[in-house]
C-alpha cells in the first residue's frame, strides 16, 4: 500500500463538507529530496489533499503514512508537534508576521522549538543568503517587494530543517519572473538539503520544476507509483 522508499504516502483518501466530497479516493506518495506537484482546477480538492497530508485536517477515511508512522494514530499535540519540527509550509501571500523584521520571520520555527535567538538568527541568515535575500534581513515585510517576501517564506520553511515542505500555490501572487526565480531557489535549496516538496499549483511552468505530476480531479488522485 506504500510505495517503498517513500517518505510520506496516502491511500484512498476521502473527505465529505456537507454533502460535497472533496476528496473522493486521493492516493499519493512523495520520496525524500523529491518535488511532486499536485495539479489540477480550482475545486478539485488539490488543498485539501495538501492539508490532510500536512496533518492540518483529518480525513473521514484512507491512509497517511509518514516516515513509518500512521498520522492518524498520532495525537492532536503530536501532528502539531510534527508541523513544527518536520513540516515547513510557502502560502500564496507568504503570511510573515509583519511585526517582525525578514530575518526574525525566518528565525521564527527555529525560536518556536527552543532556539536561542543568536543561534536561531545565525541560521536564518545563511537561509536568507542562499535565498538572495540578505539584504532585507532588518526590514519588515510591508517594506519589501512581493518577491522578496516570497522568498524569505521559502528560508523561512527551510530555515528549521524540514523534511517535507507544503507549498500551496507559491507563486499565485508573484508576476512570472519573481515566480521563476522563487520555484528555481526553492527546489535548488530543497533538492541540496534532501527536503521533500509538495508543491500544490494550477500553473504547467510552475509544475515543471517538479520531478513529476499527480493530477487531481474531482477529488481523484492517482499517484503513478501507487497504480503499478
């Protein structure tokens, strides 16, 4: 049922608001290192998938496994856990905090977990540099472009080390270069450090930085690997 060697798979999953299902038999799997996009039109339940793999909302049935182990027998506190320590997450609009600076932003898993903050700025700066964004790390987010903002979410995901990173449409709200250039550092820097990437988009140029594709229609998905 799980695709050997994969980091975090699910198996016919379904999920039911009301009387609308939006996912109605989903199957998926993704490797460590690798970045898979989930494709398909507005509706087809391509979020949904993201937030019951990323353990954000719970399926009404089916499967997911990660790194051996059966999200749905963890606990509330353990999946939260697991989103702080395992998990890192791009959003469309980047959602930093604008309070913070760019590089107390990137800093922020790493505090979360108990970091020191000398230490945890230290290694948000290394982030922010491989993100070409250095340069901003004293400026607050209302005070720099969207993407540069864009790419201090990626250093922010990364900045904690993850072994999955979600990425829900991370380049929706950026113009086609500033997407380019946020999808070419992204899976350079997630390939170099072996994160895996499930990368959630409508857009075929986005979806070409992936290793590959799974489709998601009507709440089907079916992952190649789990259909051989």
């Amino acid at each position: 049922m799980t695709p050997a060697g994969s980091l975090l798979a699910a198996h016919d999953l379904r999920k039911t608001y009301g009387s609308t299902p939006a996912l109605d038999g989903a199957s998926f799997s993704v490797h460590p290192g690798e970045v898979v996009a989930v494709m398909g039109p507005s509706g087809s339940g391509k979020s949904t998938l993201l937030h019951c793999l990323a353990g954000i909302i719970t399926p009404d049935s089916g499967t997911i496994t990660y790194d051996g182990r059966k999200l749905s027998a963890m606990s509330d506190a353990e999946r939260s856990a697991l989103r702080r320590s395992d998990f890192g997450f791009v959003f469309q609009f980047g959602q930093l905090v604008p309070e913070l600076t760019c590089v107390e932003n990137v800093a922020l898993p790493l505090r979360l977990n108990g970091t020191r903050r000398k230490d945890a700025e230290r290694t948000a700066r290394t982030w922010m540099e491989r993100l070409e964004v250095e340069d901003i790390a004293s400026k607050r987010p209302g005070e720099v472009s969207g993407g540069q903002g864009q790419r201090v979410a990626v250093a922010r995901a990364l900045a904690g080390s993850p072994k999955v990173i979600f990425a829900d449409e991370p380049t929706g709200a950026l113009d086609s270069l500033n997407g380019e250039r946020v999808m070419q550092l992204l899976t350079e820097a997630a390939r170099s450090a072996n994160v895996a990437v499930v990368l959630v988009t409508h857009e075929a140029r986005v979806a070409a930085y992936s290793d590959r594709d799974v489709t998601v229609r009507d709440g089907r998905a079916r992952d190649l690997e789990h259909a051989a």
